[in-house]
C-alpha cells in the first residue's frame, strides 16, 4: 500500500441524540423515526435490521448529511453532520458506476476535490488492488459482473477516506455465493483501512457475521407494538485474544441473556443487540444461530424451527 492511506483521518465516532425525521404527505404528517438515541464508537461496526418502513434508509441519509432531523442532533466527533458531509460516504444497492467511465475512471470520481497526477492515480491503484480489481481498471461497467461493480462502488466509497463509511443495502443485489465474498471482502477492507461502519441490510445472518453490534427498529406505523415473548437464550463470549471466539462455546454451558432491554415503547428502537466475539465468526455455531432466532422473532417471524440433534 501507498501512504496515500497512511494520512486518512481517522475513524469517527457518531452520536444520535433523541433524533426524529417527520414528512409531510398527502395524508398528513408521518413520522418514520422518533426517539432514536444511538451512540457508534470510533472503528465500530453497526448494522441496522428492520421492517419496511422502519426508517433504516433514513437514518442512513441523516448520519450522512443527505438528510437533516425535524428534531435532534447527529454529530460525527462531537461536530454537527453538515449537507453532503465529506467526512462520510455512502455506497447503495446499485453500484451507480457511469456506463460511459472505466472501473478507475470511476472510482477517482470519489477522490478528495483537487486530488490530480499522481497521487490520483497512485489511490485509485492502491484502491483497486484492495479491492481486487487490477486487472479491471480499463473495463467499463458492462464488461463486468455484478459482483466486480460492487467492489467498484466500495472503492470509490473509500477514495475519499471517510471516517464514516455508509451501506445501504450494498450486496442486496448480488447471487448469494458473491455475496458471501463480498461479506469478507469487506471485513478485510475494514482491517486495511478502519472506518466507522454503519450498514443497513434485511439479511439477518449479514448482519451477525458482519457487525460488532446490530440496532432493531421498529415500524412506529405497524399495527400494535412488539408483544413481549421469551427472547432467544445466548452464550457469553468473546474476549481481546479470540479465545472463546463466536463458535467456541459448548452448548453445556449457561446462556444468559444478551438482549438488552427494549427502548421506550413509542420510540423507533426495538433492540441494540451486542454481537460476541471475534471476526470472522462461525454460521453454523450455536451462539449464532441463537442470535439468529433472536432477531428474526424481533422482524416478526415466529415460525422459524431450529432442528437440534437430528
């Protein structure tokens, strides 16, 4: 890698203060968030898993300037998120490359303004060999697949290097082995250059394996409110050397609870749920699919059957 990486700013640390986004429609005013207080630690990954409705997209579009409150606050290291905040970027479900652009010409598009010669180039080389699109730098989007113009969108997200990197939805997309790559593409991408990370997705297994942390929301419209049900019973684990990593623990030993208590009834979170241990973790583990259940029952599937010793 260049030292072009070496001088990014470091990563920001979010704060969502008593947020709340209302729009005016047809029907009157509709309120998607309300109450919504999330603090996102420098580095940290957050994913965000919801109904429809709930706000996800939304509160995407504020922590990135694309959008500002009706009510609260949104700092990124205690400063007010300004409209189009360079200190973040946003990648979306569509890579939105320019047809008529190749693979580097679009991922220079997201370089720092006045950023030229050499040291343009110099990144966006360094950007596609993390990404793993060398070989492609003089393709244009139609030549590769859905898969190579993902990646691109990753790594004109990272030209710029945000403090704050925003996904929304990014491998939706994508054919279920792809995204599973793209899973450890980005973990690796976040190992080489620390962003915070703040991801929303409708994949409840992307965001266990990908998150240090995933924030539930609540559709404020849906009919009643989350009825109180006996919350999935997890292992404790985790710890700085990797020992007892996702995946490690017996399935003898006690599972307190890590669901943390429900927010206030009216507001837009239902639950912050603290992934445990170590990156990459392990699909099949039981602590993981424990959380799995978890989280599906809080989207509203109560269906779900878990088979244990067949």
């Amino acid at each position: 890698m260049s030292t072009l990486a070496e001088s990014r700013a470091p990563a920001g640390r979010v704060h969502v203060t008593d947020v709340e986004r209302t729009f005016a429609t047809t029907d009157g005013a509709r309120t998607v968030l309300r109450d919504l207080t999330l603090d996102v630690a420098a580095g940290e990954i957050v994913a965000v898993v919801g109904p429809s409705g709930c706000g996800k997209s939304t509160l995407l579009r504020l922590i990135g300037g694309l959008d500002a409150p009706t009510a609260g606050a949104i700092t990124l290291d205690q400063q007010g998120v300004s409209a189009h905040d360079e200190s973040t970027a946003i990648a979306f479900q569509e890579p939105r490359l320019l047809p008529w652009r190749t693979i580097a010409q679009n991922v220079a598009i997201g370089l720092p303004r006045g950023t030229r010669g050499r040291h343009a180039q110099a990144r966006v080389a360094e950007l596609l060999e993390l990404v793993g699109l060398t070989h492609a730098a003089d393709q244009r989007p139609r030549e590769v697949s859905g898969g190579m113009a993902q990646r691109a969108s990753l790594a004109r997200a990272l030209a710029r290097s945000p403090r704050v990197l925003l996904l929304d939805e990014p491998f939706g997309a994508l054919d279920a082995l792809t995204r599973l790559q793209m899973h450890d593409l980005l973990l690796d991408i976040h190992r080489a250059e620390p962003s915070t990370i703040v991801l929303v997705t409708h994949d409840v297994e992307e965001a266990l394996y990908l998150a240090d942390r995933v924030l539930l929301l609540r559709n404020l419209h849906a009919a009643g409110t989350e009825p109180d049900r006996p919350r999935a019973k997890v292992v404790a684990l985790g710890s700085s050397s990797g020992m007892g990593a996702l995946g490690s623990a017996r399935s003898h030993e006690r599972t307190p609870d890590l669901a943390p208590a429900p927010r206030a009834s009216d507001g837009s979170i239902a639950r912050l749920i603290p992934v445990p241990g170590s990156r990459p973790r392990d699909r099949g583990a039981r602590t993981f699919t424990d959380l799995r259940t978890s989280l599906l029952e809080g989207l509203g599937v109560h269906k779900l059957t878990i088979k244990e010793n067949a």
